[in-house]
C-alpha cells in the first residue's frame, strides 16, 4: 500500500460516538440509521471540498458506504466493500439473541467472543494453531497480535453505551437492494468470514459488468490477515476507474529514463497522446 498511500488521502469517518475515548451519547440523542449515516455521509465530503472519492467500508461501514453510493453516485466513482450485508443474516439473528443479554455499561466476555466473530470469523481458529497436516498456517503470531490488539480496543477505547446503539442499529437495518447501483463494486471476504456465503449471494445476483469479488481462503479479517492481495485488488479496481494509473501492474517493474518527481510522473504527457505528425528533420527531408 505504500506507493497507493502516496498517491491518496485517506478520510476515516467515525460515525457519532465512536471515537476514541468519546463520552456518552445523550439519551435524548436519536442514533441514526444506516440508511440515514449513508444518505449523510456525502455531507463529509461536501465539508472538506472533496468533489469525488472511492468509497472503503467494512462490515456495518459497508452497509453505509453502500446506502451512500446509491443515494449519491455522482460523488463515487467506485466502492469496495469488505464483508457487505445487503439483507438481515442469521448472523444478524445470532447477535440479537446474544445482544439482548448485554444490558451492563461493560463489554461481558460472551459479548466480546461475539464482536470478535463478527469481525474475525471463527473464534476458535484465532485462539487455537492452524494447521495444514503438519505445518503451522504462516503468519499466526501475527493474527494472534492483531487478535490481541482489537481485544484491547474493545476493552479501553471505544464507548460501550454508544457501541450497544450502532449495533443495535446494524441489527434492525433495512435491506440494501445494489441493483441498478451506478458506481462500480469490489465485493471482499475471507473463506473464514461469517459472511462469506451472504457476499456471494450478493455478488450472483448483480450486474457482473458492474461488480467483481475478491474471497481470500483461509481468512476472516481479510484487512489484517490477507493485506497484500487486498491491496493489488485496490489498485487494480482504482486503475478501473482512471486512477493511480501511473503505478505499474503487480509484479511489473517501472523504468524511467530520468529522475523526475511523482508530481511530473503523475502527469499526462499531452504530446505523446497528440494526433498532430512530428516535424520532419533533417535526415528524412526531401529535396
């Protein structure tokens, strides 16, 4: 991501009362409803002057982004939706039943496992060694930290009043119909995510000129977990919409012919796309 890193500006939204260390939300305070967040979040960019964007969203975020992108598709030029819901899940049927026992200003250990499965997948296969026979899955350590990282987000950081209202929010979402959804879809998962199966649905029933999928085996977090595919479907998806098309393909090395900045790089060589024939020399000039 580093070079895409250069070339973008990245804008993380919060949605109201998620920040870090946010105080409670007033109870008079009406939490709004993914649709609503969606058909706002155009106000974000409107705030920061921002004309067009491609849209990044996972999991409840997608379902937003998703509700922005039909409500304002003149303003995405594309979206990539890690782990969408477009309808209420059994997943969501799950949370709910385990939801209406959290009544407590702390997250419980049984709320906990859950938040991490939403995000995760299989509990199981994040606390206990995968194995293809004999050998250890590579990068374990390092599903164990990020495991160990969010626990900790969950447990100091975020705000557990106001993150009983988002989910509660989630759980009572409207279907998401993306027929007819102007802006093109990336549509990612993991083999491992409790939403693997509703992203195919999603994806079999749209226009396949519009939408492409990305499922990574033997993932549940595919952000943390599968980073570098991720990001060569990011580019590659951007480059469709005209962007970042001064970065080569993967595994295709560039070669320049001089020094010259990423600012002069980045800009089109108008000559080189000009129909206009190049002026004779002397060499090739007739008498």
């Amino acid at each position: 991501m580093a070079e895409i890193k250069e070339r973008s500006c990245f804008i993380h939204v919060d949605v109201p009362g998620h920040e870090e260390n946010s105080p409670d939300l007033p109870e008079s305070y009406p939490f709004p409803s993914l649709q609503t967040l969606g058909e706002d979040l155009v106000t974000v960019l409107d705030f920061l002057r921002v004309r067009y964007a491609v849209g990044l969203g996972e999991g409840a975020g997608a379902n937003v982004l998703a509700r922005c992108g039909l409500a304002h598709p003149a303003r995405l030029l594309g979206l990539v939706l890690v782990n969408c819901t477009a309808s209420t899940s059994s997943v969501a049927d799950a949370f709910r039943s385990r939801f209406s026992r959290w009544r407590g200003a702390d997250i419980s250990h049984s709320e906990e496992d859950f938040l991490i499965y939403h995000k995760f997948g299989h509990v199981s296969s994040l606390q206990e060694p995968l194995h293809y026979g004999y050998q250890q899955i590579p990068g374990e350590g390092e599903r164990e930290r990020t495991l160990s990282e969010y626990r900790s987000r969950l447990r100091g950081n975020l705000n557990p009043h106001n993150l009983k209202q988002y989910v509660r929010a989630f759980i009572n979402r409207k279907d998401l119909v993306l027929r007819g959804c102007r802006p093109d879809l990336l549509l990612v998962t993991g083999t491992r995510s409790p939403y693997a199966s509703v992203v195919e649905k999603m994806y079999r029933d749209l226009d396949k000129e519009k939408v492409t999928i990305l499922k990574v085996d033997n993932a549940g977090d595919v952000l943390t977990e599968a980073p570098a595919k991720v990001a060569v479907s990011l580019l590659l998806f951007c480059q469709g919409q005209g962007l970042l098309t001064s970065l080569p393909p993967p595994g295709v090395e560039r070669r320049m012919s001089r020094n010259i900045s990423m600012e002069e790089y980045d800009t089109p060589n108008i000559r080189r796309l000009s129909l206009t024939p190049a002026p004779a020399t002397a060499a090739n000039t007739t008498p």
